[in-house]
C-alpha cells in the first residue's frame, strides 16, 4: 500500500458519515449510509458503535466489532470527490 493512502485521523459525523484525512494532506468526507450492509457492516447502523471509529497502526479505519475500509479505496472515493469536501 501507498503510504500517502494511509489514513492519519478518522471521525464520525452525522448521518453514517466520516471525517477521514490521510498522510499526504488530502481530507474529506465519506458517507457510508448505503454500504452498511452484512454481517460485519450492518452492526455500525448503532450510531454509538459506529463512533467508535479508529484507525489502527497500519493507517486502517476500524471498529471494534471488526469492520475495516481500505484506506486505498477511501482515498481513490474522496480525491475523485465521491465524498463530500468538508471545510
């Protein structure tokens, strides 16, 4: 993995969404309120659980049930700007 991919801080915002920023700068929001769905993702639709949001040693955004999103795919969706600039 690139590691400009890897992503520096993450935080929940309203409405599923996520603040992420990754190493080499670029920020953005992600809006993950489609794609919460299965067996791993479908649990996040707690919104106290889906807080809990953190990013591990290798630049991963987590949860503490086990979900994960690739840092490479949150980059490629907010540099393409499929998530939304947030200020």
């Amino acid at each position: 993995m690139n590691n400009n991919k890897r992503v520096k801080r993450a935080r929940a915002i309203s409405g599923f969404r996520l603040e992420v920023e990754f190493e080499d700068g670029l920020r953005g929001g992600v809006d993950l309120s489609s794609r919460l769905f299965g067996e791993v993702f479908e649990p996040l639709l707690d919104e106290k659980l889906f807080a809990q949001v953190y990013v591990d040693e290798f630049g991963v955004v987590c949860w503490p049930n086990g979900a994960d999103l690739a840092p490479d795919a949150l980059y490629d969706r907010v540099a393409a700007g499929r998530g939304k600039a947030l200020a």
